[in-house]
C-alpha cells in the first residue's frame, strides 16, 4: 500500500517531464545561450572572443538610447489608443441596441485577417500616388498634391501607430467585453431602481469590476506591441532615416542583417529584461488591485 502511495504522489510530475523538457528546449536554453553570446564578438565566422561587457557598453554609447525611448512612445502611443478604442467598442457592444450580433461580427476582420495581409493593404492605403488616403485628402481639399505618407518620418511614425491599433482593438474589445458580461446584471437593475444613470453605472459598476481585465489586456497588449515586428518592416523597415526603427527592428538589423550575433544577443537579453520588468509590474498590480476588490473587503 505504502508503495502504490508514492508511485501515485510521483505520477503527477512523471506527466508534466515531456512539458518540461519542451520548455526546456525550445525557452530556456535558447535564453541562456543568448545570454551567452552577448558577451562575445561572433559574427559570421565560427571563431570568436569573449569581449565582457563590451556589447552593452557599446549600444548604450550609440543611439541605441534613443532606440529604447522610441520603442516606449511607440508602444505607450499605440496601447493607450488601443485600450481607449477597445473599452468604448466594448460599452457599446454590450448595450442592448438591435443588430448587435451584426456589429460583434465586424468586430472581427482586423483580428482575423492574416497581418501581413492586412498590413499589405495598409501600405497601399498610405502610398501618395494611388492610395485612398491621399486621394481622399486630395478630393476633401485638404492637401493640393499627393501625399507619400511613409516618405516621412512623422507621418510614417503615425501610420505605423495608426496600422497597430486597427489590428490590436478587436482583441481588446472582445476581451473586455466577455469581462463586461460577466457582472451580474443585478448590479445594474439595482442601480437603475436607485435612479443611477448609464454614466454613473458604469463609473461605479462597470469600471471597478472589470479593472482587473483592463490590467491584464493593457500587459498583453503592452507586450504584443513592444514586440511589434511584421507590422513595422512591412510598412517602412525601421525607416525613413531610424523614425520608426523600435528595439526589435534595430536587433534584427543588428543580428541579421550585419551579422553581429554578439550585439544583436546583447540587445535581446535587454528586450527580455523589459518585458520582464512588464511581468513583475503587472502581479504587483494585479496583487493590489486582489486586496482591493470587494470580494476581500466583505
């Protein structure tokens, strides 16, 4: 009896060893032999030295700083925008209106549509010479001649943000809209009965209960655009002249392009570092936001 007792208490782990060793494999080695490199000078050659810290000093003595604080703006810009667009896209899919299964359904496109596809058409949207934009601004009065929204560095930086938010909202509208329709409804009935109006409702019922969504889609999302690549290198490859060149379009110029492995492994364990530091921020808030919500309270 004492025997079958063990093999049981020992069963479970047994199961999550094939987990284990895949996470181990493709995460977790890649992760420390990319620590690893960033601390040499391979490149193309299978020959190569360990430099120290000369990797790190190097990008921070560059523009690499202005790199960093580009990629923030970038993904501050784009998620702020995301989160706003999603909650109100939310309220309004969770209003009792008819036709609200249609406009749910057209919620989707952008987030179903493969992004190099949906970024594809973006492109030719922003070009000057046959896009709609352009053509639009032209035909309004507000520009006399073509406009080459890419060719610019502002413009470009824009467009990009713009292209971001089209394919991130529909993500954050669903989401927070399945966390709006899991509040009892006996909240709002009994705050109509009160005489509280739909602002109200919302500022006092809504929004507390579904903060805790908000943070965690506003991580994700902060995550998902900082790692932002496909939608960037389409549009404009990290140009025009470094506008909308972001950490990750800079690493893979660095590792890819010019072939420095050493650099572009240093720049990567810096990428890991932030989105660390997004991980830990995010349990201490969401730890904080636990002790405060109603349930803990009673």
């Amino acid at each position: 009896m004492a025997h079958t007792a063990k093999q049981k208490d020992y069963f479970p782990y047994l199961l999550l060893v094939p987990a284990t060793l895949v996470m181990v494999s493709i995460v977790a080695y890649p992760l420390i032999e990319t620590f690893r490199l960033s601390f040499t000078n391979t490149g193309m050659s299978q020959n190569y030295e360990y430099v120290g810290l000369a990797n790190y000093e190097k990008i921070m003595s560059r523009r690499f700083p202005e790199v960093i604080a580009r990629t923030f703006y970038w993904m501050g810009l784009s998620v702020a925008l995301k989160m706003l667009i999603g909650t109100l896209g939310a309220v309004l899919l969770n209003a009792m209106v008819p036709g609200r299964a249609l406009f749910r359904i057209l919620v989707m496109p952008p987030w179903v549509i493969p992004i190099a596809i949906g970024v594809f058409i973006w492109g030719w949207m922003y070009n000057g010479q046959f896009g709609m934009l352009s053509g639009m601004a032209q035909r309004i009065g507000i520009l006399d001649a073509p406009f080459e929204f890419l060719a610019y560095k502002n413009s470009a930086f824009m467009a990009t943000i713009v292209t971001d938010v089209w394919i991130g909202v529909p993500m954050v509208t669903l989401y927070l809209l399945a966390a709006m329709q899991s509040i009892s409804r006996d909240l709002y009935e009994a705050a109509w009965v009160d005489g509280a109006s739909r602002f109200y409702r919302f500022r006092r019922i809504t929004l507390p209960l579904i903060i805790p969504s908000i943070a965690t889609m506003a991580l994700l999302s902060a995550i998902a655009t900082f790692n932002s690549f496909d939608i960037i290198w389409i549009l404009t490859e990290g140009g025009p002249r470094g506008a909308t060149t972001t950490m990750i379009i800079d690493t893979y110029k660095t590792a890819i392009s010019r072939f420095k492995y050493g650099e572009g492994a240093a720049r990567t364990v810096m990428i890991v570092l932030f989105l660390g530091s997004f991980t830990f921020v995010y349990f201490v808030l969401l730890s904080r936001l636990a002790k405060r919500s109603p349930n803990n309270a009673a």
